[in-house]
C-alpha cells in the first residue's frame, strides 16, 4: 500500500525545519549591531560654550583609541588648530554608559563608568565662535568609531606658536582600510549605547536589546506576539502531521497495484512506477517526474521523482506479484497535495507575520535615544544611511551603495537599492533646448511614483561634464505614469553625467536616500576642459565667495562658505530648498557623486557643511546659494592628498 499520509509527514517536516530556521536567522538578523569604544563625553562637552583659553580638547571613550586614531581641532574660519594627539589618564565617567553585545545569539548589557582619554593638544584659539573636532579610529570589535562634536569659543585670541603651520595631514592608510570594511558613515560611532544613571544598577532584564522606550525587558510587545505566532505555526502544523497519521491508519485501501503514468502525474506528486512480477520480488521499479511535488535531482529530491543518492517521498511500491491495477490512496489522501500547497503556504505566511511583528517591535527605533535607526542591509531595498533628518540638519554624508571603501560616493551606477534610472532619450544636439525624461523603475520593472520630498523637491537632477564643467541643477517634473520631464540645454558637444538624487521610504518608515546615474551624449567635436586649480576664493555673479577647511580621507571634516558683496554692500543669504546652500562634490575620474547637506543655521556668518572625502584625488565642489531671490553657484577645485 502506497503511505502517502507518511510521505506528507516527511515532506512537511523538512519544510518545517527550513522555513523556522530560516525565521530564525531573519529574527536574529533584526537586531542591532553589536559593538564598543563609544565616545562617552567630552571635555569641553558638546555644545559647551568656553570663555577662557583651553589648551587641549579630552575624548573619553569607553576603550582605549586604536593607536592610530585620527583627530582634528577646526576653527571658526576653517584652518585646523590641533597638533597630534596622546593617551590621557582613565578618569571615571560623569554618567555610566550602557553598550549591548551578541553573545550566544542574544544581547546582554554591559556598563562603563570608565572614560580612556584622548588628548588632543590645542596649539592656539585664532578667533571666537565655533570650534568642532571630528575622531575616527577603530574598536576592539573592529567596529568604526566615527563622529564629530562642536563647542563655541567667545574667549580673548591666542596667537599661534612661532612658525607654526596648520597641519594637513591624512589618517593612516590601514586605519580607513579598517573603517572601509564596515562601511560606516555615521555621525557618532555606529554604536548601539545608553546612558544610564549612576544610581541605577544594570537591569538583568535587559539582555534583549532596548528598543528607545524606558522599558529595557524586553524586545517589546509586538515581537513577543511575532514569536508567538512562530510558535502557534510550528504546533498548527504538528497537530496537522499527527492527524494525517492517525487517518492513515485507520482508513482502507481500495486497491493496489501499478501506477499508471497519467495517474502518477496527476495525484499526489508520486512518482511513476513500472513493476514486473516475478518470484516474488519487484523487478526495476523506475520513478519519474509527477506534475505536483516531483521532479528529478542530482543529490536527492523532495517530494518524489528520480534522484542520484537517494529518493525522498516517492511512492513505495510493495514487493511481491501485484495486479496491473490502478492504485487507489487511503481514504482523504486525494487531496494531501492541496492540503500540503495550503499548509506550506499558511505556514509562510505565519511566520512572515511573525517575523515583521518582531521587526516592528524591534527595529523601528534604535537603542540610543529612540530615533530611528538606517535600514539593514536588504531591508527597505536599500543599504544606504537612511535620510533621518529635517532639511539641513546636523553633520553628515550619504553612504553610498557598495560595502567598500567607496561607500561615501554614489552615482557611479544606474542602478542601487532595488531601483534602476531609466532613461528615455541618451542624446540630445548641443545648445538645443530639449525635454529629458526618465523614469525611476522598481524591482516589479514599474515606474516608481511614490517619492519622499527632501530640501522641498522629491527629486534633484544634477548634470556635469565628464571633464566636470556644465553642472545644472534641476527640478524635473512627474506624470501620473512616472515619467519624469525637464528642459535641458547643453551648450558644449560632449559626455555627461545625470544623477537622480531622491529619497524613497523604507518599510519602517524611515527615508532611504538614493543617487544614481546615467551617461548623456551631445554629439559633436568634444574639446575637453581642463580642471582649475586649486583656489580658496572664487566668484559667483557679482559675489566672492571663499571656501575653507580641510577635506580629509574617511573623516567629517567642516567646510565653510562664505559669501560677501561690494564692502558697503552686506550679502544677505537666502535659504534656498530648506537651506541656507547646498554643496555637490564630484570626484575626478569615475564621477564618484557626494551630496553633503550644511547646518540648519549660518555659523558665524558662513554656511557650514560637513563633509567625508571618500578617497584620496581630485574633486570639483558646486556651491549652490540664494541672494535677493537668484540662485548663484560657486565651483571650486579641492584636491585631497
């Protein structure tokens, strides 16, 4: 008698184990990274305002730097007044700091009340306002440890040490080959800490990772029903293995002998068998490929069909003399390939559910403070920070697409994070006026309509040369189909880059901020421009405009902007798209796209961007500002050593 009822249990209990553990691994992977050497504080703190002269800046984090640490004093005018660094003496904490960590696949606390110093020597104060310092170095854990803080200077100026000289000086070349292999491009270490009270001793209920709320004991209501609906899946689908069993048991066959190939292939994935009698044995019974459930494989096949090393599932056929007889099934196991398509498939579901409760319980909000956190890897179809911010807010970059030290640039691919540019024309005659389309497509191929607006647009067009001149700042427009539209003139025969900067929104909520981009073509004899020098100063219509600061390799460095008119005429810069200027960097070479956003506010009467140059090379900057209602733009070359 064929035992399908038994095959089913089989068949079920491998797609059992697969599907849990893989639920397993996606519930594990929700959570956050584990990592240490946080900053913990500051001397002066972040945001501190200082009156009297200061001689050094103190970094106290939770483990010692890695020995080839890299740290920078900038001043209010953008020249870098630090000179080296040193380890400091341990002193403790003025509140403890909580980091998390992943042992035997779950998240225990540990606290610090501890701070490991580095000093960072000031060598003088050359003017008042706003000092900031930037650190990058690497933690124990291999983890990066990146960031910046600011503290304000309206003190008397201190004049600078006989032949001093601002330094220029880069990290060490292993230290950002270090930080390269994470990835990581955050403001503050990509740590997951909290910072807790002297008073309040470590919670024993705090081993699963905190989720932004007071409550620390636990993943939070919604996982725990994720898991329980896991759970309920698993006992739904024993209960259904044992009463297939117990059916098989208890009914009867109608029948037996040899499976016919049109009823093999059409009931219960079997397989099709030919049996000859003989002296009472079987003699070569040869499984084949069923329609539901079978199939042929090398190494061993699932549900029926023919394999190399062993069969799984497929129909038995008694040995002995058997009549050429269709074979009948017990009673109910007609419909098994129905029920096991509506188990599986209930089963998927269950744990999906269950799996995004617990990403809903978990990984909406990160351990620090309750702020959303950037998307893993594969989540919200991007790996790029998400654009968690008002427009112009704080010090950042965009990462990029890749895993590589080139993660700080984007636009050198059309596609990234499940989205393609696809444009509509890949030509157009120079200096002729022309519409450009494209669409944005999703993985479905479908026009992507849905956008996130950031800096009052959905979306940004950025066109330049490949000799870097001609750069445009667009604004196209989208049809209800998704197809996007906007003039473009280009005066010069030649190739060009369009990038499509725009956000999308993740499942969790969160902005996903994407660049990519596409080669354009004005055919024609091409003469290529070479790039200017390197100058701090340059003009913008009738305005000057000076650039200062210190690009550095894998380091957000500030970069300041300052606009001036005739001297009895004071520039009064208008915000323009959410911001006082917006700033594109594009490297030299493979058109590397870097899109910084500045501070919400003028800092001392200059636009403040923070940036982090992605490689060593040469990069043109396009300065976007607004005065009296025009947008001018400034350009200048920055060369990164």
């Amino acid at each position: 008698m064929r035992r399908l009822p038994q095959t089913c249990g089989r068949v079920v209990s491998g797609l059992l184990a697969l599907l849990l553990a893989s639920a397993v691994a996606l519930l594990a992977s929700a959570q956050p990274a584990a990592a240490h050497g946080t900053l913990a504080m500051s001397t002066p703190a972040s945001g501190a305002t200082v009156s009297e002269p200061l001689t050094s800046v103190q970094l106290y984090f939770t483990e010692k730097a890695a020995a080839n640490a890299f740290f920078t004093i900038t001043a209010p005018g953008g020249v870098r007044v630090d000179n080296g660094w040193s380890y400091g003496e341990p002193k403790p904490l003025d509140k403890p700091v909580r980091e998390y960590f992943l042992v035997n696949g779950q998240f225990e606390p540990r606290e610090y009340t501890t701070g490991f110093p580095a000093v960072v020597p000031v060598s003088h104060l050359p003017a008042k306002g706003q000092y900031s310092v930037s650190y990058l170095s690497v933690a124990s854990d291999g983890d990066t440890v990146r960031g910046t803080l600011t503290f304000r200077y309206n003190g008397r100026v201190t004049a600078a040490p006989q032949g001093w000289s601002p330094p220029s000086t880069q990290p060490d070349p292993a230290l950002v080959a270090a930080t390269e292999q994470h990835g990581s491009s955050g403001q503050a270490s990509a740590v997951p800490t909290t910072a807790v009270e002297p008073a309040a001793p470590p919670s024993s209920a705090a081993a699963a990772p905190p989720t932004g709320s007071t409550d620390e004991s636990g993943p939070g209501a919604l996982a725990w029903v994720g898991w329980v609906v896991a759970v309920a899946a698993a006992g739904a689908v024993a209960g259904f293995v044992v009463w297939r069993r117990r059916s098989a048991s208890t009914g009867k066959s109608t029948g037996r002998g040899r499976t016919s190939s049109a009823t093999s292939g059409r009931r219960g994935g079997g397989a099709r068998s030919t049996t000859r009698t003989g002296a009472g044995r079987t003699v070569g019974a040869k499984p084949s490929a069923g329609k539901v459930g079978g199939g042929r494989a090398n190494g061993g096949t699932v549900g029926g069909g023919r394999a190399n090393g062993g069969t799984v599932g497929a129909a038995t056929v008694d040995p002995g003399p058997r009549p050429d007889t269709d074979l009948a099934v017990t009673p109910g196991s007609r419909l098994s390939n129905t029920h096991l398509a509506l188990l599986v498939g209930g089963l998927v579901i269950a744990l999906l559910a269950g799996f995004g409760l617990a990403r809903i319980g978990t990984g909406d909000e990160s351990p620090a403070g309750g702020t959303a956190r950037p998307p893993a890897a594969g989540q919200a179809e991007s790996a790029t920070d998400g654009h968690q911010h008002p427009a112009g807010t704080g010090p950042h970059t965009h990462r990029g697409d890749g895993a590589t030290g080139e993660t700080l640039a984007t636009g050198t691919t059309v596609s990234a994070g499940g989205y393609t540019l696809q444009p509509l024309e890949r030509s157009q005659p120079p200096g002729v006026r022309a519409d450009y389309r494209f669409r944005i497509v999703g993985t479905d191929r479908q026009p992507a309509t849905r956008f996130a607006v950031v800096h009052d647009k959905p979306l940004h067009l950025i066109v330049v040369g490949r000799d870097l001149s001609g750069y445009q700042h667009l604004h196209p427009t989208m049809a209800p189909d998704g197809t996007w539209s906007v003039p473009v003139t280009l005066a010069r025969p030649g190739g060009y880059r369009v990038y499509a900067d725009f956000s999308v929104t993740a499942t969790n909520g969160t902005q996903v901020p994407l660049v990519l981009g596409v080669d354009h073509t004005v055919p024609g004899a091409h003469t290529p421009t070479a790039l200017p020098p390197v100058q701090a100063e340059t003009t913008a219509g009738p305005y000057a405009v000076s650039m200062n600061g210190t690009p550095t390799v894998g380091v957000t460095a500030p970069m300041h902007f300052q606009v001036s008119g005739a001297p009895t005429t004071p520039v009064q810069l208008e915000p323009h798209l959410g911001a006082y200027g917006h700033l594109v960097v594009v490297r030299e070479g493979d058109l590397g796209y870097v899109h910084v956003h500045p501070e919400p506010e003028l800092v001392d009467g200059s636009v403040k961007f923070w940036l982090t140059a992605p490689s060593s090379g040469r990069y043109r900057a396009f300065f976007d500002f607004q005065v009296a209602g025009k947008v001018h733009t400034a350009e200048f070359t920055i060369n990164v050593p």
